[in-house]
C-alpha cells in the first residue's frame, strides 16, 4: 500500500503501537508514514497554491529530514527559479501591451496623417498642374512680348528719326527766322528813317505851304492886275492888245502853279499816311517774325525732349525685351521644375496611399497582437510572487 502512496494506514498503525521493546518495524512505520504525510501535505499545499496562481508560498524544510529536507528545499528553489522568468514575463507582457496599444494608437494616427498626406499631394499635385497651365499661359504671353517690343521699338526709332528730322528742320526755319528778323529789323530801321524823312518833309511841305498862299496872294493879285491889263488893253484898242497876251498868260501860270503846289501837297499827306501804314505793318510783321522765331525755338526744344525721352523709351523697351526673354527662360525651367514637383507630388500621394494601406495592416495587426497581449496578461494576472 506504501507502495502505492496509499498513506491512510498511519492511524492504525498508531493504535497498534509498539508491539514489543524490541519492535522497531511499527514505529518505523509510524515515523515513515508521519514523514511522507508531511511531506506530502507540504507538496499538496504548494501544488494548491500554485493552482490558485500564488507562486509566493514555499513549505517549512525545516520540519524534514536528510533526502526530504532536500526534496522540499529543491521544490521551493524550483519556484524561487520559476518566479523570476514569471515575473519578467508579466513586466515583458505588461510592456507589450503598453506598447501595442501605443503602437495601435501611432499607427491609427499614423494611417490618418498618412491618407491625409496622400489628399494632400494629390491637392499639391491638382495645385501644380494648375500652376503649370498657368505658367505656360504666362509663358505664352510673355513669349509674344518681345515681337510686341520689337514692333514698339521699330515705331519708337522711326518716331526717333521723325522727330530728329523735325528738330533739324526746326532749327533751319530758325536760322531762317533769325535771318528774315535781322532783315526785317532792317528794313524796320530803314521805314523808320523815311518815316523821320516824310515827317520831316511833312514839316518843310508845311513851310512851303506858307510860300504857296503867299504865292496865292501874289497870283490873286497878278490875276486882279491882269484883268485890269486886260481892262485897260481893251481900253487901249490894238496898241494893248499885246500886254492883254501878257496878262492872260501871267493868270494861267499863276493858277497851273497853284494847282501843282496843291498836288504836291496832296501827294506829300498821302505818301506820309502811305509810310505810316507800311511802318505799322513792318512792325506787325517784325512782331509775328520775332513770335514765330519764339514758337520754333519751343518747337525745336519739344522735339530735343521728345528725342531724348524716345531714346529712353527705345533704351528702356530694349531693356525690356532682354528682361522678358530672361523672364521666358526663367518660366522654362519654372515649367521644367513644377512638372517634376508634379510628378513626385504624385508619387507621393501614391506612395502615401501605399503606407496608409500598409499603416492600417499594422495597426490590425498591433491591434491583434494587443489582444493576445491583454489576453496573457490576464493570464499571468492569475500568478502572484
């Protein structure tokens, strides 16, 4: 029965006792027997506890003997041995789970910003594809400007030329103008001195008017001393005939030479208003001379500005052109550069695609692997140390 571990038999063996002073067979039993149920019990008891999960209990080795101490001292440092890899095992588990729920989270976030990034670049990727069809709309204007400043500059040098032609032209009707107003100074200075001469003759024409009505005076009377000759020769017959000759021709002298004085007269006032008149226009003319002389030189000056503004326009429009076809080159490569931002924008938002499908698998699988986490440490929650 011993044998077999069947250890019942102690009680009997209690009651049987000593059978003699000499018997050693039953208490030896009996010795056996309490032995192996201690040990037992101690066996049982840390068997039990570590089924209800508390590796902490260790039997008293002290209670046994020799081989059995050794078996009870072998069974606690078995378990001093199991506890430690236990309790790294739950550290390690309590990590993990830590862990993959961290890592669930960072890839659920990480899937996020990924299918974010990927609606990005392909926003970025629309964006640059709209800017590249701009940009070569741009390119195509900006292209068409050079001919356009071409066209300006060619209309600019003719204006240039027209304008030099006018200056040069300007400047010969000057010299003309100053020319003609030194001449109509001239004839100015000239009408001005026959002015004076006229005003003077005016003046002795006036003296010899004097002389004239004296010579009236005289006439008058030569003409009443002719009609008395004539009185008288009538009287005298033929003896008086000839001093009537006389008489008459004296009276037709008389009267011939005041009508000439009064002729001369006449011409002289008409003459004076004549030069007067001609004086006004030459001082009008030498007025409009000097005023177009005037308007020529603004004329002349004008058109130097305006050559000397078209030479800047045509420098500058020619500055302009060298800027835009620097401007047509610099938009080539901004071309050339967005359709390769385009390209890997793309790529990008492909590749984005890829690691949020690929962030997602990860995160299920962080997922799962949380689970099991959880699930053992759950289980090693069972064990206390």
């Amino acid at each position: 029965m011993l044998s077999r571990g069947d250890l019942s038999r102690l009680d009997e063996f209690q009651k049987i006792g000593r059978r003699s002073e000499h018997d050693r067979i039953i208490p030896g039993f009996i010795r056996t027997f309490g032995t192996l149920q201690s040990l037992t019990a101690d066996a049982v008891y840390l068997t039990q506890a570590a089924q209800k999960g508390d590796l902490s209990m260790r039997a008293d080795a002290a209670k046994h003997e020799g081989e059995y101490r050794k078996i009870v001292e072998g069974v606690n440092g078995v378990l001093d041995v199991i506890i430690v890899p236990f309790k790294e095992v739950q550290g390690a588990i309590v990590q993990l789970g830590s862990s993959t729920e961290d890592t669930s989270k960072s890839s659920g976030e990480i899937a996020k910003a990924s299918e974010q990034v990927a609606v990005t670049g392909q926003r970025c990727a629309d964006l640059a594809k709209q800017v590249l069809l701009q940009i070569e709309n741009v390119e195509r204007q900006v292209a068409d400007l050079p001919a356009s400043n071409e066209e300006i500059t060619g209309t600019a040098q003719e204006v240039l030329g027209a304008t030099n032609e006018t200056v040069k032209t300007g400047r010969g009707s000057l010299k003309l103008g100053e020319a003609t107003r030194d001449k109509m100074a001239v004839v100015e200075k000239i009408s001005r001195q026959s002015m004076d001469e006229i005003i003077q003759l005016n003046g002795q024409m006036a003296e010899i008017g004097e002389i004239v009505k004296l010579i009236n005076d005289i006439a008058n009377q030569t003409n009443l001393l002719a009609l008395n000759a004539a009185i008288e020769a009538a009287r005298a017959g033929e003896h008086g005939h000839g001093f009537a000759v006389v008489a008459g021709e004296s009276k037709n002298a008389s009267h011939n030479i005041e009508e000439l004085i009064a002729s001369i007269l006449a011409n002289s006032n008409q003459t004076a208003r004549n030069m007067e008149q001609v004086y006004a226009e030459i001082e009008s003319g030498v007025e409009n001379v000097n005023a177009t002389i005037a308007e020529l030189g603004e004329i002349v000056n004008g058109a130097e500005i305006i050559g000397s503004s078209m030479g800047e326009i045509a420098r500058a429009i020619e500055e302009q052109a060298n800027v835009a076809n620097r401007v047509v080159q610099a938009m080539g490569e901004g071309t050339r550069l967005t359709q390769e931002t385009q390209a890997q924008m793309e790529n990008l938002a492909s590749l984005s695609e890829e690691a949020s499908a690929s962030t997602e698998e990860i995160g299920s699988a962080t997922h799962e692997l949380n689970a099991m986490a959880q699930d053992l440490k759950g289980t090693m929650e069972r064990f206390y140390f």
